[in-house]
C-alpha cells in the first residue's frame, strides 16, 4: 500500500494525472471541497486536462468555517491529489484526480480575497449546498437579514460569508480596474445562478448600493443542472481504497454516471468543458427541473418511508416492493406529468435510469443522507409540484403522503421506537412542530416558510391530515398498502 502524494504518483497502477500538474494555473477558486464537488466538477476538469486543455483553470480551494481546516490539512499533506472511485453494480474503478493545485487558509477573508482579486482567477464557484444561500422559503428569496449576512454588511472588509468575500474581492477587482470573474453556482438548487446572483448583489447592497449595481449589471452568474450521486465518507471506504492499494484519508466513491448542463455565459473565459462531457445550453431551465423534480424528488419519496421502516441503504429501499411501488405511483401518476419537455430527453426514461442508479449496492448510499435536510430541500423537490398540480386542479394524494411521511419522520422515532437522531439544522423545530401536528395535522401545514400559503388549500391540507392519521395509527407499512391498494 501507497501513501498518495506527487512523489508517488508513478507507484499507482490505476488511472491518474498524465500531465504536468506544475503548469497548472489556479483560475478557478471554489468554495466548498466536500465529496459532491471532488466527484464532479474536478473530475470534469481532470478530464480535460488529461486531453492535454484547461491549464489556467485549475482549482484552488476555500472554506469559510474554521471547521474546513481539517480538509485543507488531509489534502495538504497529499499534494491535493485524492482518488475517486466511479462504482457501477459490477465494477469499482478508481482513477487519482490532480485538478486542484491549493487550498487556501480556512477561514482566512484576506488570503481569500487576494486570490479572487487575482487576475488569474476567472470563475469563482461554489458547493455550498442547498442552506448554504441564505433563501427565506416563504419567499423563495434571498434574506439580508440573516445575523452572518447582515454582519458581512456591516464589516465588509472582513466578510465571513461565502457571498461577503465575493463581494469583497469584485470591489477589489474593479478598483484595479481587473474585469470581474464569473461566479458559478454547482448547487443543487433551481436557478442556482439566478439565486447566487441575488444572494452577491444584496449583500452588497448593505454596504455599497453602488457596488450591488456595478455587479448586477457586470457579473455573469450562470445556471447549471449537475447530478452525481456521491455519499459521505466513512472509515468503510477509507478501508476499501486501502485494498486497491491507494493510502488515501479523503477517498471519494461515487457512481458512475455524471451530467452537468451548463449555460455559456463566462464573459471572463472558461475551459472547454464540452471537450470532457459537460453539455453547454442556452437556457438550463428543461434538465433543471426534471433532475431537481423526478430524481431529488424521488430521492424524498423513498427518504421518508424508508426512514420510518428502518431500513438502511437506499439500494435496499429500492428493493423493498412497497417502496419501490409508492416510488413508481407517485412518479408517474403526479410528477412527471406536471413536469415540462426537455430537449432530446425521454422523461419516462430519465426515471427508470433514476431507479437504475439508486438499485446500485456499490455505492453505499444511506437512506438518512436522503432524509438529511428536509426543511431546505422539501421546498425546492417537493412543493412545487403540489403547487403546480393544485393550480392546475390536479390532485396530490401522493405528494400529501410524501408529505405527512416527512413529519411523522420529524417526531424522531421510527415505527419500531428506534429514536433518530437530529438530521436537520431545523430538527428542534421540527421535532417540535411534528409533536404538536400529531394532534392537530394543520400545525405543521402552517410552516409558512416551508409550504407559503398551500397549507391552507384543502385540496392538500385534507389528504394530508388523513394521512397523517393514518400514519400515527396504522404505521408507515399499512399506510402505504392502503393508499396502493395492497
């Protein structure tokens, strides 16, 4: 076994950097190094840097916490090489990923600053995830008002936001009369770019109205759908990139499929990432929402129920034939049918290659990490759809069932009495909320934040209270096999 590093890079026999990673430029700065991003935008890069391009878009990496130091120091010590282990249902292939070539100080406003100024920095991108922007849910806006937010306002030299350090280094930029860089959004989130567009220039706004001009009317802030199912890493896949023969302590193992759809919209330059695979369109808006729609939201529909059974990996939730057909029912029945036509893409397709990927056993995916979260991400996966399909006098039995299985998963115990532990930065709240919509379903209905007015339509408040109900009564098994007439 092999410690990674540069100086070892001869010793792996396994797909790896075939270019010289000391004419590499730091052109991007990316915020957020977690497992997403090292599995798909820097393999992406790696890629096309193996085809002999994109030298000056190297990443360099930056975290806001001071939680993030320990990452810098694991992929420090291996000269920011990591391996990346792409699993199918009957292969695992690793390959070592060398397109970051620095990952600057944690927490540090003024190193980060100074590189974004940088001339060499031409796309400033981020993985921040879904709560990481700062959205007032009832809204579906950008809130300034948020304490690290209006701190940045009042501070700005010394931001400790991701959007306070932009905003920061695009003044810098502008005052040296440096043209401004693009800031890409990877999160999984609708319009990532239009919101992280709103997000920059109303930070700016606090402190500088001038500036929040100068960068609405100068930065480009382009849309992108991307889609990687990548878990966290456990001492289980530490062990298994030991058995390949790689002493790595940051693995990432993914699947092996990837999509990244991207507008073109990077006045400053970009890579010719078309040349590794990403698809470059004019309007995101199609893949958008039938990747955020059929497959996050599926990823919700198995979280809950799942979650309540007590089973554990999501290969096995696919596997069990309650699941697997509340899936199938509420797919096809109430979301794709709302969902809009995207260019050269089967829909019904799409979801069976859906229910394909999350069959995989390889990847170890859990069904808590899709039960994580659940107070950003219903907003955005699940909610829409009720309300496209309430506007359209639709019915949303399903979604209602997706619905209250969430809350009934938020009182924190499962089915068996197992206790589940807090699995949202909301939990208190909603452990709370749920506690009280056992008696009284339109409490938790009434989270504006989270479903605005549709709490109040009965359309969707009453099959919700029913099953809701039920749930309590019944449990998640029986309830299903009702609604599926089992």
């Amino acid at each position: 076994m092999t410690r990674l590093t540069e100086t070892n890079l001869p010793a792996f026999a396994v797909p790896k950097p075939g270019y010289d990673r000391r004419a590499l430029k730091g052109g991007i700065v990316h915020f957020g190094l977690g497992n997403f991003h090292r599995a798909h935008q820097a393999v992406f890069l790696d890629r096309l840097m193996n085809a002999g391009k994109g030298f000056d878009y190297a990443i360099v990496g930056a975290g806001v916490l001071p939680s993030d130091a320990q990452m810098r120091d694991v992929l420090a010590a291996q000269d920011y090489l990591y391996s990346v282990v792409e699993q199918s249902a009957g292969a695992s292939n690793p390959r070592i990923v060398g397109a970051m070539i620095d990952y600057l100080p944690a927490a540090d406003a003024l190193a980060i600053i100074a590189k974004l100024a940088d001339p060499e920095t031409r796309i400033a991108s981020l993985t921040i995830t879904e709560g990481g922007y700062f959205i007032d849910a009832a809204t579906g806006h950008f809130d300034p008002t948020h304490p690290a937010i209006a701190a940045d306002g009042k501070t700005p030299f010394i931001p400790k936001t991701v959007f306070g350090l932009i905003v920061a280094a695009l003044k810098a930029r502008r005052a040296a009369g440096i043209p401004p860089f693009t800031v890409m959004s990877c999160d999984n989130i609708p319009h990532n770019g239009r919101v992280t567009r709103e997000a920059v220039v109303e930070t700016a706004r606090l402190s500088d109205p001038e500036l929040a001009g100068w960068i609405a009317a100068n930065v480009a802030f382009p849309n992108a759908m991307v889609d990687r199912i990548t878990p966290a890493t456990s001492d289980r896949e530490r062990a298994l990139i030991r058995e390949m023969g790689i002493e790595d302590d940051s693995p990432v193992f993914c699947e092996d499929f990837i999509q990244w759809v991207l507008e073109d919209n990077f006045p400053a330059g970009r890579p010719p990432l078309e040349d590794a695979g990403v698809e470059f369109v004019a309007d995101v808006t199609p893949w958008e929402m039938m990747k955020i729609r059929i497959l996050n939201g599926g990823h919700a529909i198995i979280a809950y129920p799942s979650g309540l059974m007590d089973i554990h990996f999501v290969h096995e939730a696919i596997e069990n034939p309650l699941v697997r057909a509340f899936l199938d029912r509420i797919e096809t029945e109430e979301i794709i049918p709302v969902v809009p036509p995207v260019p050269g893409t089967d829909l019904t397709a799409y979801f069976e290659k859906v229910k394909e990927r999350c069959a995989n056993p390889k990847i170890g995916d859990t069904i808590r990490r899709l039960c994580l979260d659940g107070s950003n991400r219903q907003p955005k996966f699940i909610v829409p759809t009720i309300a496209d399909r309430l506007a359209r006098g639709l019915p949303v039995e399903g979604l209602a069932l997706e619905s209250a299985l969430w809350c009934r998963y938020c009182a924190g115990i499962t089915d068996s009495g197992q206790a589940i532990a807090p699995n949202d930065p909301n939990w208190d709240r909603l452990t709370a909320v749920a506690a009280l919509a056992k008696g009284d379903p339109a409490t938790w209905l009434g989270m504006a934040d989270i479903y605005g007015d549709l709490g109040r339509n009965p359309a969707f408040a009453a099959p919700f209270a029913r099953w809701l109900t039920a749930l309590w009564e019944q449990g998640t098994e029986a309830t299903l096999k009702g609604w599926l007439g089992r």
